[in-house]
C-alpha cells in the first residue's frame, strides 16, 4: 500500500487540478464543486491517517487549509528524503 504521504501529495494535486479546471467549472459548475469536494474529503481523511508523529509545520498547513505550502513541504521533503 502507497505511503499515505504520497498519497497525500497526490490528493493536494489533484486539488490544484480540479481548482484550475475552468473549463470544467464553467460547463458544469455543481459538478466542479462536488469534484472540490470530493478531493477536499480525500485530504481530510488523508490527513487523520498521517502516521505519528506529524512534522509540525505540516500539520499547521493542513490544519490551516495551506495546501499549496503543505504540497510544497512534501515535495521538499521527498526530494531530501
């Protein structure tokens, strides 16, 4: 099973995906926003299952809906690690 990380950083992609979708947004916009929040509940549920313990400035993005720098600190991280 994929490293629940990874598959976090994929959820908070395809985030920025649907987000950016304007094309989708603008021909359906209700199934945009289920789309949002599909991927909104992928994250939350992503986010229980983080093993302990949780790099703390991660946690303070995701708690704080930070998506964009908690993907960032991901990426950084698996290009250190």
């Amino acid at each position: 099973m994929p490293d629940t990380t990874l598959l976090l950083a994929s959820a908070l992609r395809d985030r920025l995906r649907v987000i950016s979708d304007r094309e989708f947004y603008a021909r359906d916009p209700a199934a945009h926003l289920s789309a949002l929040k599909e991927v909104s509940g992928r994250i939350e549920e992503l986010q229980r299952q983080l093993p302990e313990p949780v790099d703390p400035r991660l946690r303070h993005f995701l708690e704080r809906c930070s998506y964009d720098k908690a993907l960032d600190l991901l990426d950084s991280s698996a290009k250190e690690g």
